[in-house]
C-alpha cells in the first residue's frame, strides 16, 4: 500500500517522496486517514514505528487552511522532553515544506522573550514541553481557546517525569471543542484514565503490543565480572560492525565515566545526561545525527525518545533497572524495518540476574548469550606511572575537560621496556590492571 491511498494532499505526498519513504509503516496507514477525517486516536505506539509522521502529515493538510491569529495557536503538540519536541519540530519543517505553516517552539532552557515573539507572529503548530507551556500561559502570553487539534505524545513517559497533573491542567484549559491525538507506548492505570476523561471515543489504533520488541533487532548478551565491564563494552566496540551506536548507563555519573573512558581509548563519543546545559544536549545530538560523532553515551531519561534514524548497535552498559527501560533503549535501534543488534553487559551478580528475568518477563523472550564472545586481555601492558595516574581516580575530572573527548589514554601510550629491567619484565607489571586503568 502506498501513501497516496491514505487521503493526504499532492504537496504533502511530494514531501513524503522528498523524504524517502515509499510506504507507509503500519499506524501511519492507519491513523492518517481517522486523524482526517477528524476522529479522536488513541494510537499504542512506540517511538521507532513511524509515529510521528502519523500525525504530523494529516495535520499539516488539516492545517493548511486557515490562519493563525497571535498568541492563539491553531494546534499544540505536547511531548516530555526539550529533544523530542525539537525532533517534532524538525518533521513538520520536512513533512510541511511545501505549504507555509508557522510554528513555535516552547521548551525549556531557551530565552523567553524569543518564544514570545514567535507566540506574538501567531503559530499553526505549537510544539512544546507541558511546563513551560503553563509558564507562558499564566503570565498571559498565550490563549488556548483557538486550539482546534491538541497531541499528547509519549504519554507514558510524562507519567515517569511527574508530568500528567500539567498536562491535566492543560487539557482542562483548552475549552473549545477539539480533535485530540493520543499516543503513548504502554497503558499504565494513570494514562488509562486520562485518556477516558479527555478522548471522546478515540480509535484505538495498536501496532505492536507495548512490551514486545521489534523483531528487526538482534539481541544478545554478554557476561562479565563487574570490573571488566569497561573492557568487555571496547572489545564489542572494536569486534562488531558497530556503525554507530548508543551506549547507556544506569547512572549519570557512570555516563560520565564511560565517556571519559572511550575518549581516553580514542573512540569518537559524546555524552548526553541530566546535568549538561540545553544547548549542549543539542549540539551533541547534532553531531551524533550527522555522524560527526560515532558513539553517544547516555542516561535514560536524556535518552527519552531520541529519533536518531539508523543506529547500527545499542550497548546495555548496565541491564537497565525497569524492563520497560529495556524497550525503550533498544527501541533506539531496528526502526523504521531496518536491522540493528542490542548487546546487554551483565554480571553474575543476583540484582542482574533478577533484572534480566524481569526483562524476559516482559518481552517473553529468552536473552541469549553470545556464545561467540570470549574477554580478552587488551594487548598493551599497562606502564607503573600509568597506574600512579589511574589512581588519582581522574577520569572523572577528565569528562569535564572541554576537550575529553579526544584525551589521549594515558594507558593508550605505546608499551617502551621498563628501564632497569633487562630482558624480562616481571609478571605483576605486565598484567592487566583493569580494575582501575579504564
Ligand atoms: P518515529 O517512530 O516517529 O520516531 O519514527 C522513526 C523513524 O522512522 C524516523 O527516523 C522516521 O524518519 C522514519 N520513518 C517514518 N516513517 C517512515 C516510512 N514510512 N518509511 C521509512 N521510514 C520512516
């Protein structure tokens, strides 16, 4: 089935060429046609299936009659996260580049007086994160009665960030009748009842069931005692086809130490956690997508949603502590039917073992072992003055170094003979020292 069956417009059908895509996946097939024919969606979804396109290409021929007044937006996407509302933003400027939509972008960390300006130009689309939206709101910037089609994207992550009492107060705001669209990728309780008190009989569109993972993925894992860990993730890095990949870590300041620790090893990597600046989320997720970076190491939720097209490899770092985080982060890989290979680093320890069942559990399938992978010992011995280095513990300074990511390892540096030495060099000085070298 083509595009041109699902009732979108010629200029819209063009952009879709322009963009690549010869068929629609399975909810743009299906939610396109009911979002034009103005019908409430309730659409079970995860991030990787084509979900954005389902809305946004209807929209922009819904759209593209009438005007926007200012300060009264025409539509409002609401998403929980700077990035993925930035990514939606970027679909409409792709998706709509042949009409002449206005949009604004209200998220945190940026100037407020630019957002005003664009409120002020008047918008056709509103994308926005749910607080700053309210903040522009209550200092009356902003009306609310023009909205004619409201989106609720990954709701189930709004639920984990603390995010559903605003986005209630939002929806109670929005006083004029209106289309919603509401996806999400699981159906817990809370979003359950949201949707009850703010759908007005949705079609319920499912396309994979919550928890399974896309089958387009090759997933293995590997594993190891909980000080190898560092060298295991290098020896996948070095061995597998990885084209490019996302790493991620239980903990913001592991995200830290694994960079700095890939920096020091010369791989090309960027980091993304809670604690850097909005502008140099950005600019790390603009190198990664333009490739000017390899690897990204990142926490879950800097990771939320991330529309990074054609990932080749996502590396478990640690099994992540909620199997539905399991989902989410090896949905980054396998989208849109391409292949991609999940590799999980696990220890014998009984948390991750207990981990690992759950995740099972979840997606009623059994984690093989690579059966290929065998640790092996990293070829250059370490030297003393290396070691003296090392246990200052300094890689965690280093991730602050602007320049971190190209820190040359200190136990990188060609093995010289130990002077005094003579021809053999004692056991304990050769042998790897793992533990702290990385
Ligand atoms: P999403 O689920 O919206 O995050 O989209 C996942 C990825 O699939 C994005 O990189 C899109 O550019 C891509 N994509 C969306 N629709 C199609 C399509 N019909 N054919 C191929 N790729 C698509």
């Amino acid at each position: 089935m083509g595009f041109e069956l699902l009732g979108l417009s010629e200029p819209t059908l063009k952009a879709v060429a322009d963009a690549g895509y010869t068929e629609p996946t399975p909810i743009q097939a299906q939610a396109a046609p009911q979002v034009l024919m103005g019908r409430d969606v309730l659409g079970i979804a995860q991030t990787g299936t084509g979900k954005t396109a389902s809305f946004t290409l209807p929209m922009i021929d819904i759209l593209a009659e009438g005007r926007a007044r200012a300060r009264m937006p025409r539509s409002l996407i609401l998403e929980p996260t700077r990035e993925l509302a930035a990514q939606v933003a970027e679909s409409f400027e792709k998706y709509g580049k042949n009409h002449k939509l206005s949009m604004a972008l209200l998220i945190g960390g940026v100037n407020f007086a630019d957002q005003e300006k664009a409120l002020d130009r008047g918008a056709d689309v509103l994308i926005a994160t749910p607080g700053r939206l309210l903040d522009h709101f209550e200092r009356g910037k902003l009306l609310l009665n023009g909205i004619d089609i409201l989106v609720i994207d990954e709701a189930d992550r709004m639920l984990d960030m603390g995010f559903i009492p605003d986005v209630e107060k939002i929806c109670e705001r929005i006083t004029k009748r209106h289309q919603t669209l509401f996806f999400s990728a699981t159906m817990p309780p809370a979003i359950q009842r949201l949707t009850d008190k703010f759908l007005d009989d949705p079609k319920k569109i499912e396309v994979a069931r919550p928890a399974t993972t896309a089958t387009t993925i090759t997933q293995m894992k590997i594993e190891v005692g909980p000080r190898e860990k560092r060298r295991a993730l290098r020896q996948l890095l070095r061995t597998q086809e990885v084209k490019n990949g996302i790493i991620f870590c239980n903990r913001k300041r592991d995200v830290k130490e694994v960079f700095a620790s890939l920096g020091r090893h010369e791989f090309s990597v960027g980091q993304l956690h809670g604690d850097m600046e909005q502008r140099e989320r950005m600019e790390t997720l603009r190198q990664f997508k333009e490739n000017e970076i390899q690897l990204l190491v990142a926490s879950d939720v800097a990771a939320r949603g991330l529309d990074v097209p054609d990932v080749s490899h996502v590396f478990n770092f640690d099994v992540p502590g909620h199997p539905d985080d399991y989902v989410h982060r090896i949905g980054r890989t396998g989208r849109a039917g391409r292949e991609g290979t999940a590799y999980t680093i696990a220890t014998k320890s009984k948390i991750d073992v207990r981990l690992l069942e759950a995740i099972e559990k979840l997606t009623k399938a059994k984690l093989p072992m690579d059966e290929n992978f065998a640790l092996e010992k990293e070829s250059r011995p370490i030297r003393p003055s290396d070691r003296r280095r090392d246990d200052r513990k300094d890689s965690y300074r280093d991730s602050r170094r602007p320049n971190a990511n190209t820190a040359k390892a200190a136990d990188d540096m060609p093995h010289e003979p130990f002077v005094g030495m003579g021809p053999h060099t004692p056991a304990f000085l050769l042998r790897n020292t793992e533990k702290k070298a990385d």
